[in-house]
C-alpha cells in the first residue's frame, strides 16, 4: 500500500475518531467506523491513480447497507488535485444525487 494512501487512511481514522466513532481499517481499503445508533460509515480514501476504477467501486459501496437495511454514508477523501476529477465521476454516474455521499476536501 502506498505511503499516500496509508496518509488519506489515517486522515479518515482521526476524523472518525474525532466525532467519538470507532473506526477500523477494512480489507478493501476502506475506512469502517461504528457511529451512535448503529450506523456504519464508510471513509474511502481516492488516490488519482483510482479514477478509472472509479465509477464501479462507488456504485458498489453506494449501495452497501447496514443492519437496519439503511444504506451506509459514503465519505471520499480524494488526495489534493483529483477532488474535482471525483465530483465529475459522482455527477456522471448520478451517485451525487445521493443525500449520503459526501466528499471531502485536504484544505478543510
């Protein structure tokens, strides 16, 4: 794995960790994180070299659902330079409409 994508991760961990959830690292890369209530976040940290496997990968973890059968919130956190690359592939594949799925910025 890349120091980068180790970067973006941790960045993601903190941030869980910060609202009180208890985040783990998955197997896909992603960022798990047990919420109040049973929710399930999902942090996916987006490197560039990921664009083109994009669209496939948001689609499956858009539709990832909790116990409840309450779809899981999708947070991205794109490295700096791609962000805007990330919003076209959400509009593109109609995924921004989703109410649940938030990107995140570096400069925040």
């Amino acid at each position: 794995m890349s120091a980068r994508r180790q970067e973006l991760q941790a960045k993601l961990v903190d941030y869980y960790r910060s609202c009180g959830f208890k985040p783990r690292v998955a197997e896909d890369g992603t960022v798990r994180a047990a919420g109040l209530g049973g929710v399930t976040w999902i942090g996916l940290p987006i490197l560039a070299e990921d664009l083109g496997g994009l669209p496939q990968r948001l689609h499956e973890l858009s539709a990832e659902r909790m116990p409840t059968g309450q779809l899981c919130p999708l947070e991205l956190l794109p490295e700096a330079g791609c962000e805007d690359e990330v919003r076209a592939v959400l509009r593109e594949t109609r995924i921004a409409d989703r109410r649940y799925v938030e990107v995140y910025s570096l400069a925040a």
